[in-house]
C-alpha cells in the first residue's frame, strides 16, 4: 500500500497543477470578464469609430444611422443625430479638450473639425492637404495639442502630426508604416502610435513644446491586425484586434495583462468610462457598441 500511495500523490499533484494552469490560462483570455451589447445592431453604419465621453458622460461615435454624421448615446442609452458633417466630410476619430470642444478627424476633405458644445457649430479647426486621410487623433491633457495618425492604406505607409491649439499643422514624422491608434499618456509624458499592417507598437517621450522624441518599439503582434487604443490612468495600454476580435490591455513596460474576447471580430476603437470599469468598443462588424466590463 505505501509504495502505491507513494506514486499516487505525486500523481495527484501534478494533476492538480495542470488544471490550475489551464484554469489561468483561461482567466487570462477574460473569460471571467462580461461584454454587452450597447444599442441594437445597425444604429450605427460599418463606419462607426472615434468613441469618446463628454464631461456630461455622454458617448459619441462617428456615422450615426448614416455615413457623415456623429451620434450620441446619452448615459441612459438613448441614441440620437449629434450634428451631421458639413457635405463631403466623413469623420473618424473623436476627442473632447477640456473645454468640451469637440475635434473630428474628417479624412475625406485632409481637416481636423471642431464643434461648439453649446451651438453645435463646425468649423474647421485645422487642414492639410498633404494628408493622407487623418485618422485617430489623441489630446495631450498637458498642452492640449492634438496628435494624428494619417495611414495610406494603398501604400502600407503612414504619417504622424501635430496640431497646435492655433491649429497650426505640424509633420512629426513621415515614411512610416500605416499609423492608426493614437494615444497620449494621462500625465502627458509618452505618445503611443501602432501601424496596422505592420503589427507594431511605437512608443516616444513628449518633451515640453509638444514635439517628441527616443522613439522605441513597444510591442510587435504575429498576426492580426490592430487599430484603436486608450490609456488608463495606471498607464496601461488598451488596443483592439481588428480581426481576432479582441481587447488585448498591456501594462506601461509591454507586459501582457489580459486578452479580452468579444462578440464580433472587426473591433475598430475604444474608450474607457471615466470611472474606468467599463470600455466602449465600436463594432464595424456589428454597427453597435459591445460594452466591456473591466
């Protein structure tokens, strides 16, 4: 009987270590995390991108119930036409400065728009012919400086710009690969750009004029594709996984912290609440929000 048990409960153990890894395995691929739907499928169009929060905690997207308009999503869940675009003019990514203007990515006419919070008036607050077509934009909560990634998708290249708050249009860097997500850092110290194609993160330091520098890789992806991202204030990175479908969170040295499934696969942007226990993610797939919780 001793010789038996003495092969039995190491056995055992080895056992019970192996379902422990694959239970981890498992909660590190968020099965352990919800996601629900935000609005019916379809509110929005294909086209649905930029998600961004007021002060008010209203959510925005970009291609309301038809291409070339912005939506909102009041915080209880009603849907409705912010303002529809000046003619020709089709909008991307979104993002608020701390006076509650808001700033529209227009890739179609080469425009960072802008739009009063109390008259709802556009104007054009910057324009670059040289663009490729701005896509994401990101606000330093610093110099409230505008940051754009300007992708040609033809190409696999990209650019990457700077718009001062007189909208004056700076070239940070060109002959990139397709630049995509943006985002700053809340203490306004890294700026963040992925290339989509290429499946790299770039990482650089924002020095006190705005302008940036000591560019590193942040990570590389095998596959699939990537395209929004959103800091927390903890300085993790969330991209979405155009594609895979995912939510993947990294912290601010590149550590993987959780890969998140959802529903559709073609994930397009995110915001996180202000509160941070939930995030936004735009469908392209889906035409809808799928909401995370964190």
């Amino acid at each position: 009987m001793k010789s038996h048990n003495s092969h039995f409960y190491p056995t055992t153990l080895i056992s019970l270590i192996v379902l422990s890894l694959l239970f981890l395995q498992c909660a590190s691929k968020g099965s352990d995390v919800i996601v629900e739907d935000l609005l019916a499928e379809w509110t929005f169009t294909k086209g649905i991108e930029g998600p961004a929060i007021d002060i008010n905690g209203n959510l925005f997207a970009v291609n309301f119930a038809e291409q070339g308009t912005i939506g909102i999503v009041t915080p209880e869940g009603e849907a409705s036409l912010y303002v529809t675009l000046p003619e020709g003019s089709i909008g991307n990514g979104i993002r608020f400065d701390k006076e509650g203007f808001m700033y529209i990515a227009d890739y179609k006419m080469h425009n960072i728009l802008k739009v009063d919070p109390v008259t709802k008036m556009i104007s054009v607050f910057a324009h670059d012919s040289t663009m490729n077509q701005p896509n994401d934009i990101a606000i330093s909560p610093v110099t409230q400086y505008l940051y754009a990634s300007d992708p040609n998708w033809k190409d696999s290249t990209g650019k990457l710009w700077m718009i001062d708050r007189d909208g004056v249009v700076t070239l940070l860097e060109e002959n990139m690969g397709t630049t995509n997500g943006v985002e700053v850092t809340q203490d306004g110290r890294r700026l963040y750009v992925n290339e989509s194609i290429q499946r790299i993160v770039w990482v650089y330091d924002i020095f006190d004029d705005g302008s940036i520098g000591n560019k590193r890789q942040f990570l590389k992806f095998e596959d699939y594709g990537m395209d929004g991202m959103r800091c927390d204030s903890s300085g993790n990175l969330y991209i979405t996984r155009h594609g895979k479908g995912t939510l993947a969170i990294f912290s601010q040295d590149g550590e993987p912290i959780n890969e998140i499934y959802l529903k559709g696969k073609l994930c397009s942007n995110i915001v996180l609440s202000k509160d941070e226990m939930s995030a936004y993610i735009t469908m392209a797939d889906r035409g809808c929000f799928e909401v995370v919780k964190l």
